[in-house]
C-alpha cells in the first residue's frame, strides 16, 4: 500500500491509500477520487514529505507537519487514540468530522475489500512478505505496540490506520 497526500481544486488536503501508483491512476482517470471535504471530484497530488531513513529507527516519514491527531506510522490500526463518535478534531467544524469520518469508513471498506485480514499474525505475516517468504500483498491486522517496534527496527514498513469502529 501507499499514501499520496492529495488535494482539491478548493485547495482541501487529505490523504488517500492505494495499491501502488497505477492503482492511483486508475480511479484519477476514472475520476473515482473525491474530497472528503467538499466533494469535489477535481483531486490532484499535493506535495509530500520525502521518507527518510534513519539508521536508529528504520525508515520513516519525516514530516515538517506532524498531525495534531496523534495518529503517526507504526503499522497497527488505531484503537487506543480514535475519538468518539461526534468528536471534532481541534479547529474542525461537525461537517469536516462528518465527511473525515465518511472517508474513513470508505478507506476501511478499500482495506477490507482489496487486502487479506490476517489478524494477530500481522506481524509474522508482515515479516514473511519482507523477506519473500510469502506472496507479496496488502494485508492488515493487529500487532502489539512492542510487536510493532520490532517490525520498524527490521526495516518493514507499514502504517498504522485510524480505521473507525463499525457501530454494532
């Protein structure tokens, strides 16, 4: 998987994650992409933050912006730090949480539709497509923060989605 940081023609950011760059493609041309925000259907890259490895650390993206949601690349789905439903992010209007929380489920739904659900084995999974002992695919899981830690000092990269909870 990998994450463009997009924008649209009203100049909204978001962030949207694909397959790989055709995957990207494909819906752009196919005009599939919309703002979260506005709409909009007129959606183009935005600059992005270079990844820069770090030899204490593995590899990382090194952003000048760090979101103020706390949500950072760590390779797990976000459970501990999601908001309720109906929170507002700090400076967020109810209709920028509304369709955050609409483009959230849709990237669930992309998640769960085009990658393999292996659960706790994400992390030994993880490390079997690595090192190319198992078929190269998306897959999504869950991994213990230490799990995790482990995971980025081998070099493994993979991010932590702040997926909303399904309501029962």
């Amino acid at each position: 998987m990998i994450r463009f940081d997009l924008r649209c023609r009203r100049d909204h950011h978001f962030e949207a994650w694909f397959r790989d760059n055709a995957a990207y493609d494909a819906q752009a041309e196919a005009g599939d992409l919309s703002c979260p925000v506005c709409g909009s259907d007129k959606v183009e890259k935005a600059i992005m933050a270079p990844r820069i490895a770090r030899s204490d650390r593995g590899s990382r993206a090194l952003d000048a912006e760090a979101p103020e949601t706390g949500a950072r690349e760590t390779g797990v789905p976000e459970t501990k730090a999601q908001e309720p439903k109906g929170a507002v992010a700090k400076g967020g209007s109810p209709e920028e949480a509304q369709a955050l929380r609409a483009a959230l489920e849709r990237l669930r739904d992309h998640v769960e539709a085009t990658c393999d659900n292996v659960g706790e084995a994400f992390p030994e999974e993880a490390r079997k497509i690595h090192y190319g002992e198992a078929e190269a695919r998306g897959i999504y899981g869950q991994a213990s923060e230490p799990e995790a830690e482990a995971l980025a000092e081998e070099g493994i990269e993979f991010s932590r989605l702040p997926l909303p909870r399904r309501d029962s």
